[in-house]
C-alpha cells in the first residue's frame, strides 16, 4: 500500500535544489541559470544547485534544461548546507 503525505497549506515549493544532468554543461550556459551554481563532477554529470523561488520557476529551470537536450539525471530538495563542488563555473567565466 502506498502512502500519501499533504503538503502544508503554505507550501510553495520554495527551496534549495540540485538538479544533476548527465554530461558536462559548458560554461557559456552560465548566464541562462543565475542565481545557481553549475557544479562539473568529476563523474561526468553536471550539478545545478541553489535556490529556486516556486514552482513555476522550477518548471522554468526543467524547460531550459529540456531545450539544451541534455539528459536530466536527478531533481532533488535539498536542506541548507555546505556541498562538495568539485569545480563550480560561476557567471562571466
């Protein structure tokens, strides 16, 4: 049997996200995800992280991520803290 959990009322999707892509992003694509860090692994998957405002805004990131035809490994909710970045491109790199 699976179990369903409700959402709090004033939930809306606000948060720190990684979303992980299968190969490595190059770093002209830096400007089109602001406000995330582009983590390169060295396992050749590539990481963006940081806050997402709501919802909306992370179906906007997907889209984007859709239209580069990369492969998207993982989305995942994360709680505040330090990560392990292997090399992270910032934007104007």
């Amino acid at each position: 049997m699976s179990e369903t959990h409700a959402l709090p009322e004033y939930y809306d999707g606000s948060g720190l996200y990684e979303i992980r892509l299968k190969g490595h992003l190059d770093s002209r694509w830096a400007d089109q995800f602001q406000g995330l860090t582009i983590t390169l692994e060295e396992s050749g998957n590539t990481l963006l992280s940081g806050p997402v405002t709501d919802q909306a805004a992370l179906h906007g990131l997907l889209k984007k991520i859709r239209d580069l035809g990369m492969p998207l490994v993982s989305v995942s909710a994360v709680a505040p803290g330090p990560s392990s970045d292997v090399k992270s491109i910032t934007q104007g790199e």
